[in-house]
C-alpha cells in the first residue's frame, strides 16, 4: 500500500500537514479537524460549491477591473473558478456543513481551493502562495462575511429554481388525476362529517391549485435573496476593498449567472442582516404545510380499506405489518409528512438563529444555510416520490364513492332546492332515525322522480361550482 504523502503549511495556530494532493489548506484541514456535526461536507451540495465558485469569480473579475490583482493571476484564479463551476474538484471541498466561526472556514476553503489551482495553472507547486495565495489574492477585496451569505443567497436561488421544476411535476399529476376522476361523484366533508356532493375530480384538481399557489410566494420570497453585501468586508464598511467594488461586484456576478444583484443600500445593515433567509424559509414552510395537508388527506381517503373510507386506492409500495398478514401501510403519504415536519422544525431554528444575531454579524449563519439547503434537498426529493410512487397510480373505487354519496345525510343539502327546505328536513331527520338512506326515501316519498334525483346528483351538476369561476 502507498504511504500517503503530506506537504507543510501554517497560519495563525502553527503547521499543520494537508495531504499533498489536496487543493485545500491548512485553514480547512483545521476545519476537517474541528467540526465532524452534520457530517453533510460542502460538496455534498453542488450548487453550494458552484455558487461559491460564481462568487469568487466575480470578486476576480472586479478586482482585475480595479487594478487590485494583476491579469496573469487573475486569469488563473478565473480559469480555477470556471473548473469548479463546471464540476471539477468539488471533492475539495470538504468543510462540515455546521461549523462555527460564522463561515470563515466555507471561505477559507474556496480561498485555498483556487489559489493552489491557480498556482498551478501558472506552472507552480501547491502551497507556493508567493505567487497566488488564499488571502492577498483569492480573498482580495473580501470577507468571509461578504463571501459567505452572498454564497448562501446563490445557492438558494439556484435551489429554488428546481424546487419549482418538482413541485410543477407534482402538480401536473394531481391534475391529471382531477381530469381521470371527473366524472365520479363522491361526498365533501367537513369536520369530518358529510357535508355535500362533489367530484373526485374537484379534489385532485384542488390539490394541484393549492399547490400551484405556492410557486409565485416561492419566487416572491427568492426574490429577497437578490440584494447582496459584496465588498462590505467584515462589518459593511467597505474596509480594504477598492472604491467601487459593491457595485461592479454585483454587477459581474449578473453577468456570470444570468440573474440580476444588486448592491445593498446600506452595507452595515445588510451584513448582519438575515431577514430574506427568514422570509423565504416561511415560504418553504407554507409549502410544507400545504404538502403535508395533502398525505394526510390521501392518507383519510384510503383508510380501510373494509373499515375505513376506501375511496381511493394507493398503489402498494411495502407490506404494512411484522404481524398483522395483509396489511399495507400508506408509506409514501407518511415519508412525505415526515419531510414536512423537517421543514417545518427547520424554520423554527432558521427563526431562532436570525434573532441570535449580535451587533454587525450574524454567527449563526452556518445552521441557517445547512437547514435550508436541507429543506430544498428533501422537499424535492419527497416530491418525486409521493408523485412517481403514489400519485401517479392511484385509483378511484367510484361504487364505493356512489354508494357513500347515497346513503349520506348530506346531499339532502344538494337536494334542498328541489323538494324545499322542509322537506329535506323531513328526509334527513327519517334518514337519521331509520338509517335509510336519502336517496331511497326521496323516491320512496315520490318527492322526485329517479331521472330527476341522478341528475341532480350527476358529476355535471356537481361541476357547477367550477362553472362559477370561469
């Protein structure tokens, strides 16, 4: 077996050895020493690496624009950060996702990563600094306290685009079912009781609409994300970087990504400030919420499936039980609603971390990236599953939903502009105390004729209501 070979580097602490072939240093060896938390690295997120590597870029190119760096270094670290953005050495990137030191070991690891490929790019050695080195050149103009929530800003943008691309999917099947469904008629309920008739249609199709809202609160909220604090260094005052930075800065990390920033207004306040990673982690929570609704309501509909509602049928995923034989579980519904509560427990920390926030930084600002990052690899993930293992395979028992419907006490509502209010009155209190159904004491009354009371009943009329809103 092959030794592994180490070179030398120091810092502030002292030496330190990093592995030879690695483009990381000393200040992110530390970082693989000190924090083994989330045990989730950097590069087990591609878009954080990506989004770092768009940042860094831009702080190169403006700092060539302003004279601060020479073309000859500056095309090596621009080549270096163009490498990462297409996929190259995300290995390197190792830094736990919970660490502390408010993201300087996030930075410090892109810092090494470009400035050793940059070294070599220009026919030297890693850790030969002297002619491109992780703070003169690849922090130049830079915080980790600019870097690091710019970062986080990217990359969330960048999440939320796919996020939308899964829940669009999840909502074109719910419609598909609404559209396959449309013409069996089941009844409505609140509080869990009978209410009126309806589709099994309407339902699905008012899954997807409930859905379909949360897209344009998503972008609204994303949209927070697009104020960045590039070249307020450590506290937003601009402190060692060329006049004109914040501006040019944002103005090249449009260009590179295709998505407009703009400049904070008042750098001191943007800094610290983690208002947008609120707002947007409520939105995520909304959707959450919303999804999780959903299962639930799946979950009630395929009780049974003797003893239960039995309306729909979930395709079987797993046998249900070590002891009862039969038995199958809605296991999609339920992992789904598990994935919510993460969110949902999720924001409560983002909250907590934004309001732990103390005079011109937050430090809290790892935990808030790893939830939310968190939140757009689960909610995605949980998304494909309820819709390619679940959604799309359900099934409707349209008897079933018929004979409900029948034997209900209220469609006696639906029927109470035909036969009148006392009527209907009569009929359900009959219905309650024989346990006849509605339906046959209507005809058995001769209130209304069948032809009369199926179309009454039908689909078409139940999808008056849609007819309403056109």
């Amino acid at each position: 077996m092959e030794e592994k070979k180490f070179r030398v580097e120091s810092d502030l602490l002292g030496e330190l050895q990093v592995p030879e072939e690695a483009y990381y240093g000393v200040q992110t060896q530390r970082a693989i020493n000190n924090y083994h938390i989330s045990r989730k690295r950097m590069c087990d997120y591609p878009d954080y690496v990506v989004a770092i590597a768009y940042v860094k870029l831009a702080a190169v190119e403006t700092n060539r624009q302003l004279g601060e760096i020479s073309d000859e270094v500056a095309d090596a670290m621009a080549q270096a950060c163009r490498e990462i953005i297409a996929g190259k050495m995300h290995e390197n990137f190792v830094t736990d996702m919970v660490q502390g030191g408010a993201g300087t070991s996030v930075n410090m690891n892109a810092n090494e990563v470009i400035a050793n490929r940059a070294c070599e790019i220009m026919g030297h050695k890693k850790g030969e600094f002297q002619y491109c080195a992780p703070n003169d050149h690849a922090n130049c103009g830079q915080s980790t306290n600019d870097v690091y929530p710019t970062t986080i800003r990217l990359t969330l943008i960048l999440l939320n685009k796919k996020l939308i691309e899964h829940l669009n999917l999840l909502i074109d099947a719910f419609r598909k079912k609404g559209e396959e469904f449309k013409n069996v008629i089941k009844m409505g309920r609140t509080q869990l009781q009978d209410a009126v008739p309806m589709t099994s249609g309407q339902e699905f199709n008012a899954f997807a609409n409930t859905l379909e809202e949360e897209i344009a609160n998503l972008n609204r909220n994303a949209a927070l994300l697009h104020e960045i604090n590039m070249g307020g260094t450590a506290i937003g005052t601009g402190l060692n970087a060329a006049p004109g930075f914040p501006k040019i800065c944002a103005q090249k990390l449009s260009e590179l990504t295709g998505m407009e920033f703009v400049a904070g207004t008042d750098l001191v306040e943007a800094t610290p400030d983690t208002g947008a990673y609120v707002s947007y982690s409520s939105a995520l929570k909304r959707l959450a919420v919303k999804l999780s609704k959903i299962c639930n309501d799946l979950r009630l509909l395929a009780s049974g499936p003797r003893c239960g509602l039995n309306e729909i049928n979930l395709p079987p995923m797993a046998p249900g039980s070590s002891i009862m034989p039969g038995k199958v579980n809605p296991v999609i519904p339920e992992v789904t609603n598990q994935t919510c509560f993460k969110v949902i427990g999720n924001d409560t920390t983002i909250m907590i971390a934004a309001e732990a926030g103390q005079l011109q930084l937050n430090v809290m600002e790892p935990i808030i990236t790893e939830c939310l990052i968190e939140d757009l690899t689960w909610l995605p993930n949980a998304m494909d599953t309820l819709r390619e293992k679940c959604i799309d395979g359900i099934t409707v028992n349209k008897e079933r939903c018929l004979e409900m419907v029948k034997h209900s006490i209220g469609i006696v509502t639906a029927l109470n502009p035909y036969i009148g209010y006392k009527n209907s009155t009569k009929i359900a209190k009959e219905a309650l105390e024989t346990g006849g159904s509605v339906y046959d004491l209507v005809l058995d009354h001769k209130l209304l004729s069948k032809e009369k009371l199926d179309a009454i009943l039908s689909p078409e009329h139940m999808l008056k209501s849609e007819e309403l809103v056109k």
